[in-house]
C-alpha cells in the first residue's frame, strides 16, 4: 500500500496532471539579469558554491528549503523555478 505522500502522486498520475518541473536556468537568467555571480548567491542563501553549481549545471533538484532561500535571495516566489511540461 502506497504511503500518504506516495498516494498523492500515484492519484495525480493516474488523473494524468503531470508533475512540476524544476527549472534551473531560470535561476541562471536571474543571476544574469541582477548581475549576480553563484559566489555572491552562495553567500546571500548561507550555502556552499558547490551545492549551487550542482543545481545550475547538473539540474539536481535541491531539497524545498533551498529552493526557498534562493527564490528570497533572488526575489521571487519558489514557485517561479518550476514549470509543468
């Protein structure tokens, strides 16, 4: 028997909604636009540069809390780096 998180998720595709996709170059096109650097980003959000460019260029999708910290360092909403496919 699926879990309560599980069965969301199984209910969801079996409705045929698809999922989030998280979007990391959208985080890039606002460093770009803001004129930032992932070192002054690293700082802003209080996480390493590494953690950061394994999202940017190897699209790994960070936990939820990270993905707040950068959406407030940036100034959008966390939502802003998900799309539906």
């Amino acid at each position: 028997m699926a879990k309560r998180g599980q069965k969301h998720i199984v209910d969801e595709l079996k409705s045929g909604l698809r999922p989030y996709l998280f979007k990391p170059d959208r985080i890039q096109e606002l460093l770009d636009k803001k004129l930032m650097n992932v070192a002054v980003l690293s700082e802003i959000c209080g996480m390493n540069q590494a953690g950061l460019f394994r999202v940017l260029k190897d699209g790994s999708q960070p936990r939820a809390d990270t993905i707040g910290k950068i959406a407030a360092a940036l100034g959008v909403k966390p939502g802003h780096f998900f799309d539906r496919d």
